[in-house]
C-alpha cells in the first residue's frame, strides 16, 4: 500500500496519528512524505515500512521542483497582497497559485509511487487538494484514491480552464470525503468527480487506562474530586473560541481547563488564567501523541466547541470516541449532532451559546457523561486501521477495474 501525506512534516494532528495506525496495519507499506516526517511519527518509522522524503525518477523531480517554484511565487504574492486595498481578484491570486503548487506536488508523489512500487495494492493521498484532481492524476500517470478533508479555496478561472482540460483524469481517482458536508461541497464544483463518504481517523485500539488517567491528574495537580475539561487543537478561524471564553467568566463552580495545541491566543489565556472559578493549564503545541494522550486522560470530557455550519470531521470528536473520554460538544453540525444524539458519553449545547454551555460545565459534578465503551466508535463509523486498510485496498482494485 501507497500511502501520501504531503504534511506528514507537521507536528500533531490526526492527519499523522492515522498515517501511523495505517502504515501500521500493512508493515510493508510504502510512505511518501515530501516534507519529511514529524517527530512524533517515529512509530511509523518503528512499522517496519519504507519512507521516501524525495522524489523518485526524473518526471518526480520536475515536477517537485515546479512545485516549489510554484509555492515560492504563491508566499511572496501573500505578501506583497496581503493589504485589502487591493481588489480581491488580485488577493486571491496567490492561493490559486497554492493550488496548482499542491496538485505538482501530488503528482510528483504519485511519481515517485509509480517508481517505487509498480504493482501496489492501493495508492491513498490522504490529505489531498480540494482542486484539480484529474490534473493530479494525469501528470502523476497514476490513478489513485484521495482524501479530501474541506474546500476552502475556491477555483478561479485560470485554475478552472486547467481543471476542464484534465477533466479525463477524473475517472482515474475516487474522492473520499470524511462527512456528508464536505461532499456537498465539493461535488457542486466537481459533479464528475467519483467520490463517496468514508470515515478519516482511524481506532488505533488504545483507549486511556486508568493507570494513565491517575498519573495524568498527577501530573496537572488536578484534585481527584474537581472536575475538569480539555481544550485541545490550534485556535482556527471555525472553531468558536468565543464561545467558551464568555461562558467561562458565567461559571458558578471551579473547573480546571487544559488548553493543549498551537496557534493560541495569549491575550485570552491571560484572561481565563484571572478569572475566580477556572484553574487553568497550558499545554503549548504541537505536542507528540504521549502528551496529548496526558492531556486526554487528565479529563473529565473533552470540549469541542466550532462555529454553526462547519461539517468536517473532527479529529477531536473522533479522539474522545477511541481514547474513551466523555464528550461535550456544541450543536455546530447537524449530521454530527443527530448521531451523538441520546448518547450517554456526550453532552451537546446550542452553537454559539455561552450560557448553556456554562451551565453544561457547572454541571458537570452531578451530571458527568459516561465514558464511551466501544460502540462510541462505530456511532461515528470510525473503522480500525485495518478495516480502513481493507477498504482501501478494495475501492483502489474497484478503481483499477475501471480505468
């Protein structure tokens, strides 16, 4: 098995943990990582599968080499028109640059696979562009399955001509989209493009022990009878920040906080650090999977808390399922709330507000969620590493068929 993490450099994240549990799953996989690999993905090293950071074959290192020209252009022109005085045509022309950097990188790999493993039992991007897909598959010269985790830069018309002139490169992929709301959002700008809805994270089988949950109140100096909460992952523009900030000045009850990930934002920390009823921890990021799995089992739940219309996956719901950590979570998605729904590990609260979420969290001595057993995963269609390589593995030999 093919698989290409073009972020795999990144620290933390699920994108990483699910490369690891993958490669993990097929030991004689072969991992494609342009930027490297984190330090956190040593597991992966440890698997027993092969690694290649470069490109492999001359078309490969054209085309990473265009790559990087591409992404160079792409930073300076952020930069030089990064101002609004600029028409917002000539603001958006460096992302679209962006894009066709990603779809050079993505078929360098697909390169680089053809030339490393002729004959594979799946070719996976697992973090693949949201554009030119077909072109990705042309120029790479292999049909392949990718992941495509949310649309966020849309195709102008200098990157939507190249898209219809390798709109045949369509029928060499198959999108998978890790909810339904991604789906739609990318079918109604590429209704040709093959695609079906498939779970992304994976259960690595390791859910929090007690051992482990005891230690980590140790180690945060987390009483055995406070409660507390995490909040884990950088503070992105969809998730409601906000949200939790003013419900955290409206607590009643002393709650401890462990803010865990990157980017965050000091100014609010100070805040949340003087108010009377929060004891607040920061855990600054990225973070290796040990220490994020600390900051899990420190936990009485989890919180999520994203703004109203974001519908893909989150790592973080996903994490609290396999890790077996109690829930709470705003009302942001409704295919995700409907599924969490009477489900005695999670605690949902209106998007957006603050005074019942504070009262969620006050009420968290007497009214704590159960932790989630193990059909927490499958009310998510959260699949085991090897299930998910199994079904790789079949819809790439589907694929194959039809090409």
């Amino acid at each position: 098995m093919v698989l290409i993490e073009p972020y795999a450099h990144r620290g933390g994240g699920h994108h990483q943990r699910t490369l690891a549990a993958l490669a993990a799953a097929r030991p004689d996989s072969l991992v494609i990582a342009p930027g490297g690999l984190s330090e956190d993905l040593a597991p992966l090293v440890r698997s027993g599968a092969r690694v290649a950071a470069g490109p492999a074959g001359p078309a490969a290192k054209i085309l990473r080499t265009a790559a990087r020209a591409a992404a160079r252009v792409s930073a300076a022109g952020q930069q030089v028109f990064a101002s609004r005085r600029w028409p917002k045509a000539v603001r958006r022309a460096p992302h679209q640059i962006t894009l066709l950097a990603r779809c050079l990188t993505e078929a360098a790999c697909l390169r680089t696979a053809r030339r490393l493993a002729p004959h594979p039992s799946a070719v996976v991007i697992l973090s693949a562009s949201e554009a030119l897909h077909g072109m990705a598959a042309l120029l790479g010269g292999t049909p392949h399955l990718r992941f495509i985790h949310e649309a966020v830069t849309t195709e102008d018309r200098p990157i939507r001509w190249l898209g219809r002139l390798a709109r045949r490169g369509e029928k060499q992929v198959i999108a998978l989209y890790p909810t339904t709301a991604v789906r739609e959002q990318v079918t109604r700008a590429f209704p040709r493009l093959p695609g079906e809805v498939r779970a992304f994270a994976v259960d690595d089988g390791r859910p929090l022990t007690d051992a482990e949950r005891d230690g980590a109140r140790g180690a945060f100096t987390i009483p055995a009878d406070a409660k507390a909460v995490c909040v884990v992952g950088g503070w992105w523009p969809y998730k409601d920040i906000a949200t939790i900030d003013t419900a955290l000045a409206r607590l009643a009850a002393p709650l401890h906080v462990l803010v865990c990930g990157t980017p965050l934002d000091d100014a609010v920390l100070t805040r949340w650090h003087q108010l009377p009823n929060v004891r607040l921890h920061t855990v600054p990021g990225p973070v290796g999977d040990e220490v994020l799995r600390l900051v899990y089992a420190a936990a009485d739940a989890a919180l999520v808390a994203r703004k109203p219309g974001v519908g893909k996956e989150s790592g973080l719901v996903m994490d609290a399922a396999r890790l077996a950590v109690p829930l709470i979570v705003s009302a942001h998605d409704p295919e995700l709330t409907a599924r969490l729904a009477g489900e005695p590990w999670a605690r949902i609260f209106p998007a957006g507000d603050p005074d019942a979420l504070a009262k969620t969290l006050d009420h968290l001595t007497d009214q704590a969620p159960a932790p989630p057993g193990p059909s927490a995963r499958r009310v998510l269609d959260m699949n085991s590493a090897a299930e998910q390589a199994a079904f790789l593995t079949d819809t790439y030999t589907a694929l194959i068929k039809e090409c």
